[in-house]
C-alpha cells in the first residue's frame, strides 16, 4: 500500500506516516473538505488527516472536493493505519488453547479516578462499530478461499474490520446478550445538577420525547414536528458536545463524527444556544468547580455540588456519588492551572 502510495504522489510521500501526507492532502482537496480537517482547541484552528477526518472525508464521494488520487492515498493511509485488523491475531494470541476463550480481557475499575472498566489486550471495549450483514457467509468464502473483494466489501480491511464483532461468538447454544442505556449522559448530567431549570429537561425524557429534536427546535426556532433530519442532527451533536463543559472544539471534533460540519461561527451560535436552553448545566459546571476548589482549600469539610459532595482529607480528594459510592483522587493537589492528582504512572516510594 505504500507503494501505491507512492507511485500516486510520484514519490512525495514514501510513507503515510509522513508528516508531509497532511499537507499534502490540504493542498489539494476543496474548501468543504478543507472544512472537515479542521478543529479549534484553545481557540487556535488545527488540521488533522486523524480516522474521523480520513472517514468523513472518502464519505464525501465527491471528486470536486476529494480528488480520485487524493481518496486514493486517504484510504491507503486508512487501512495501513487500522488498528482494528490487527486484533484479530491479538485475540488468537490471548485466547485459551482448549476452549478458545479470551479472559481478563476486561478491567474492573481500569479508569481508577472514576471507576470505569478499562480492557487489555485486545482492547474489546474499542472494536469499530461497523458490522458485517452475513458474517457467517463472509467466514464461509474466507475458509473456501472464494474472493471476498467486492462481494462483501469494497476492500480487504473493510471485510475485516466488518468481521471484529462476529469474531466474538457466545458457546454453543448460548446467545449474547447486549445492552446500553438510552443517552445515559444526556439524562444523567442534569439530574446530577439537582437544579430547578432541569426538570424541564428531564421531563423530556419522562415522555419519550426526541432530545435533539427539542434541541433543534430551541436553536433554530422552529417546531419540533418541522425539524428536518440536518437539524436533527445538529442538535444531536450539540447534546453529545455541549453536556460537559464542551465548547467550540469539542463540537467541532464530535461533529466530524456525526457529519456535522459547519464554519467557527456558527459552532460557536449551536453551543451558545444550547447552553441558554440548559442554564442547569453552565450553573452545574460552575458549582462543581466551586465545590471541589472549595474542598482543596478547606481540608476535611464536605462540598457538595448538586447530587455530589467533594471532600479533602489533606492527601486525597474524595467524591460521593448519589448511590453511596465513593471515589478518589490520589495525591490530588491545586495549582494555578486546577486540580491535579496522581496518575496510572505514578510509583510510591519504596517506604510508602
């Protein structure tokens, strides 16, 4: 592939792990592409050729704006840089040679500050999303040696990335059961907050009404019923980007993600609308930086933050969660730039 990569170039770009491709890429594509490399972070405009940008750009199918030869060196790059294809041989190697299992593949607590499950090895909690429609006829060519390239895929690495999840089978006569809780964030950050102007949201999700639907409708002032398939997903973006604090930049990247891909200004018109329509959430923000700096400079006092109380015992900064469960930061300490507290790489001294 990097030959091809190559002789598309005509030998300006020997690797696309060049940090000329960027450029190369840049100076060549149309404005709309251009558009799509773009992101803002810490109010300076930066272009990236990263997986998001590489697919949102070859789904453009547009040569006015992606030339054939550029689309070409993207989808090299795409598939030399894939992570996915290589864990099937990551599988193999960790899984038990008797009954073919893969364990420990998941970590309990991995995430130690929040808590949240981590994964080694293969990274399962990370496979790609795209799903083959017949994996089981995709092994069967596979194993026959029947071509898989265009029946099932327009290149080798689509077919296999397509095949990752498949790769996870349940024993026999067993099923796998898969579950995930409806826009948990959406729901859970303004019952967090525990301020008035929430419940409006939640009440939202009480009558099964469309989140980004009603997003859209406060943004560009119009009915719910008249919200187009766009706007709806513009105010989907606006929800995923904005619940935490997310500015500019991080509407802009979430929106690559979804499609969604408009000029500085009008990002910085969808974040600002919906920050007016959930004015629990800027006050939420605002009251747990409050709590947990109010935490750091009064030792061993309890904080709370809507549903969340912060607590300082002079080491480590402690956080109660609604259910009763309680976590940590470790060796947290306040600077001029916030909070910091010690990371996976930190080492106790060997008296600790």
């Amino acid at each position: 592939m990097e030959q091809i990569v190559a002789d598309v170039t005509q030998g300006e770009i020997m690797s696309v792990r060049s940090p000329k491709m960027k450029q190369w890429v840049m100076n060549r594509v149309g404005s709309e592409a251009l558009a799509l490399m773009a992101s803002h972070k810490d109010g300076e405009k930066k272009y990236s050729i990263d997986k998001t940008v590489r697919s949102n750009l070859l789904a453009m199918d547009n040569p006015e704006q992606v030339p054939p030869d550029v689309a070409e060196v993207i989808q090299c790059a795409d598939d030399l840089w894939a992570s996915s294809v290589a864990k099937f041989s990551r599988l193999a190697a960790l899984a038990d040679d008797e009954d073919h299992r893969v364990r420990g593949a998941f970590v309990f607590a991995g995430g130690s500050a929040t808590g949240r499950a981590s994964s080694y090895g293969a990274q399962v909690h990370n496979f790609t999303r795209k799903c083959a429609d017949d994996p089981e006829a995709v092994r069967t060519a596979m194993v026959r040696g029947h071509k898989i390239v265009p029946t099932y895929g327009r290149r080798v690495t689509d077919v296999l990335k397509g095949m990752l999840r498949p790769a996870l089978t349940p024993a026999p006569e067993h099923v796998l059961i898969v579950a995930d809780w409806a826009a948990i964030e959406a729901r859970m950050n303004p019952w967090l907050s525990a301020h008035a102007t929430s419940e409006a949201k939640l009440d939202l999700f009480r009558t099964g009404a469309d989140i980004y639907k009603h997003n859209a409708s406060r943004t560009f002032n119009v009915l719910v019923d008249a919200i187009d398939k766009e706007q709806r997903q513009i105010g989907k973006v606006q929800e995923l980007a904005c619940g935490y604090g997310g500015g500019v930049g991080a509407f802009a990247s979430m929106g690559r993600i979804y499609g969604v891909n408009l000029p500085e200004a009008d990002a910085r018109r969808m974040v600002d609308a919906w920050r007016r329509a959930n004015p629990w959430a800027v006050h939420y923000w605002q009251a747990l930086e409050s709590a947990y700096t109010r935490a750091m400079r009064n030792p061993k006092s309890e904080f709370k933050a809507g549903r969340v109380t912060y607590y300082f015992d002079g080491q480590h900064l402690w956080y109660a969660l609604p259910s009763g469960r309680i976590l940590c930061y470790p060796y947290a300490r306040m600077d001029a730039d916030g909070v910091s507290y010690a990371k996976a790489a930190w080492k106790p001294a060997q008296d600790a």
